[in-house]
C-alpha cells in the first residue's frame, strides 16, 4: 500500500506523536503532512514532515492552539493527496481536513473528537484572557464544521472505548478500537524498594487536574511529586505545599525511575486514553485513576490501581491511605498486550481491511 500519514503538529513529543512514530515504523517510507512543527522539540523520526503555510509564521509555530480555527485551512496549503492508496490522519483537532483525492481512502486514527470546539470549558486557560471571548465564539461553527467534515471519513479508529463512544455522539460514526502504543521493552517493572512518595506525571493543563491533587495533599502525612510542563506549571511552582515538589521536565530515564520507586501515580483527569498511566503500570507503579474515559481500559481495580469517582481532595486522600494494589510483577503484566509491536500490527491490519487491500 501507498500510505501517506497526517498529524495535527509537531510541537512537542507527547503520546499522539509516539503514535506516529510508530505509524511510520508500520508503513515505512510513508510521508508525513503537518500544520506547524518545532523541530527542535521532536525526534529526527518526525522532523522530515511537510509542513503548511502556517509554518512560516514564528507566531503560528509557539501558540498553534490560537491558530485552531484556521487549521482547516492550513491543511487545504498543503494539496491534495492524490498518489496514495490510503491517508491515516492522526487527528485531536483537525488532521482530518487533509484533502484526499478520488479513490483514496482516508482512515482517522482518532485520539478524540476535538476538545477545543467540544470541551472549550475546560480550554480556554490555553488561550491569553483577551482572547477567549473571541476563540470561544469561534468554536460553534468549527464544531458544525468537524461535524460535518467527519461524514467524509471512510473508517474511523479510536484510542479508546471513551473516545470510541465520543466519536458516535458527536460525529454519528462508528469506530474501531486500538489502544496506543506503550513502549514496555523500555517502561519495565523495576528491582528496587518502593518509597514513600506519590508521582502525577503529564502536561500541567487544566482538564488532567494537577491543581485537584496538589491540594488533596495540603496538610497530608505523604509527599507528591510533580513531572511535567504546562500552562500549569507556575502556578503549581508557586501554590505547592511545603510536601509538594514540583520537577518540571524529566527524562524519560528519571521518570522510569520515579514511577519504579513511586508509591502509586495519581491521575484524575478524563483521559482519552491515558498512555502515562499505562507506563506507569508498566513499571509495576499502581494507577489511582478517575473512573471515566480512557482509564476504564487500563486501570483494573484490585490489580493494578484504584478507580475513584468524582476527583475530590477527600476522594484523593482517601485512595491514597486506602490499600493499594503492590505487587509489581502483577502490575506490570496487566499492561504487557499493549505494546507497540502489537500496535503496528493490530494498525496495519485496521488499514488493509480498511482500504480493501
């Protein structure tokens, strides 16, 4: 097959860009079509992406989230894709505004509906406070158009069941299920002795929470570390507890590290599928989850982690002196099938059925 691959941008290296990684693993010598890309922010594997006419704007490049609705757009600068048998849009926003020709099928792996159009609420944080009255008006008709723009989809993938569900309600369309690609040759369950100390690890932004679980821990017999860069991330420099350390970005290394020895990871927010978790469960660290979106397909109560209801700081604290699962090799193994030698194979086969090859 002719494969050509889409992805929204290439600003950071986060868990849909593993995704693509692993895409062009699969499909080898397949190109890859971007909006904006930092090239100095991602591996050498993503930097030969053609990017859009946005590219050249420096402005585009550092905020490309002020610049959602006019990504339909930026995609149409970049043509049609004509010579190819299928186009796999690795989309969360707007990738699936690549324009495919007469006889390409195009398949979305979807990492969720777009949560700026559908869940502006819990955005808007990303966006300077002069302009959310603005962007916020903007997001009715860019959810008329992802509505629309979706019907044209020839086969949808989704991440998760949730995300799977979400594609139904907003879009009408069913989709397939295949979990991201966890990396566990590299996130293994480690030897040593478990600290007393408990771990968030993600992009410090409003909708995964961090603030909830910092204040859970105000006054708590128990110290939190926090991993990760955001928007967030001042705040929670500055409003930490004196039990709170903020770390910032951390190698991958480090961060193996702190989940092996990690009493637990905490993570609240509704995820779309939740690769962090998954990694840290692989390192034989136990998950205290929300029981909605993407977690549901991971964390298995009494196994590897704790599902809580509504992510209260009384709800927090109660998981974190409760009993939590502690066997490590246990743990681990619950997340040995997601691998990334079965994505490739499990997203290969999606594509070829998909495409009727």
């Amino acid at each position: 097959m002719r494969v050509v691959i889409a992805h929204e941008w290439l600003t950071s290296y986060a868990g849909s860009e593993r995704v693509v990684e692993q895409m062009l693993e699969a499909f080898p010598g397949s190109p890859l079509l971007t909006t904006v890309m930092r090239p100095e922010r991602v591996p050498p594997t993503l930097r030969g992406a053609r990017t859009s006419v946005l590219n050249h704007s420096r402005l585009a490049r550092e905020h490309h989230e002020w610049f959602i609705p006019l990504m339909p757009l930026a995609w149409r600068t970049l043509g049609r894709v004509d010579d190819a048998d299928v186009v796999i849009s690795s989309s969360h926003a707007c990738a699936k505004a690549v324009r495919v020709g007469p006889g390409v099928r195009h398949v979305v792996y979807c990492h969720t509906p777009m949560r700026y159009a559908w869940d502006f609420q819990q955005e808007r944080q990303r966006f300077p406070a002069p302009m959310r009255g603005v962007i916020g008006a903007g997001m009715a008709p860019l959810r008329a158009w992802d509505r629309r723009s979706a019907q044209h989809v020839d086969h949808f993938i989704a991440n998760s069941t949730a995300v799977a569900e979400r594609i139904r309600r907003h879009y009408g369309r069913e989709a397939d299920v295949i979990h991201p690609p966890v990396d566990t040759e590299f996130f293994t369950a480690g030897t040593g002795e478990r600290d007393e100390f408990f771990i968030v690890a993600g992009r410090l932004v409003a909708y995964k929470e961090p603030q909830v679980v910092v204040d859970a821990f105000r006054g708590l017999d128990a110290r939190l570390v926090v991993v990760g860069t955001g928007p967030l991330e001042a705040h929670l420099r500055h409003d930490a507890p004196p039990n709170v350390e903020v770390l910032g970005h951390v190698s991958d290394e480090r961060l193996r590290d702190l989940m092996r020895r990690a009493r637990a990871l905490i993570h609240v927010g509704n995820e779309d599928f939740g690769i962090t978790m998954a990694e840290a469960i692989a390192c034989g660290c136990p998950v205290i989850a929300r029981a909605e979106g993407g977690a549901l397909d991971i964390v298995v109560p009494g196994v590897n982690g704790i599902l809580i209801g509504h992510p209260s700081s009384g709800a927090i604290r109660r998981a974190v002196r409760g009993p939590i699962p502690d066997d490590a090799d246990v743990i681990s193994a619950s997340v040995a099938h997601l691998g990334r030698a079965r994505f490739r194979e499990e997203i290969v086969g999606a594509v070829r059925g998909a495409s009727g090859s």
